[in-house]
C-alpha cells in the first residue's frame, strides 16, 4: 500500500486537474498539500494559487 502522497505530488495533481478543468479537485490537492507544510505563509501562498471555485456561491 503506497504512503501518502508528498506535497509535491500533491501540487502536480492540483496542476494536472486545474489544467484539466477540474478546479474543485485541484483546491482540495492544494488544500492537502497546504496541510502537510508548517509555513503558514506557505500554506496560504498555496491556497491563493487554487482558490476555492465554490466560495462566494449561495445555495
């Protein structure tokens, strides 16, 4: 069973699904890999860099 995925893995994927059309995918890539550093200025570059496609929507 392969181990979790590195924040740098995580990034490729949220650079793959963006790339793709799929920015909810790629903000919860981001959203992990932003979890895995203990820079908070690092983690909210990453997050700025895939905002949230669903924020400011009301249901």
């Amino acid at each position: 069973m392969p181990g979790k995925p590195t924040r740098s893995e995580l990034l490729d994927y949220a650079d793959q699904m963006a790339a793709t059309g799929r920015p909810s995918l790629a903000r919860l890539c981001a959203e992990e890999a932003a979890q895995q550093t203990t820079d908070p200025h690092e983690a909210a570059r990453i997050l700025a860099d895939y905002p949230d496609p669903n924020a400011g929507r009301k249901e």
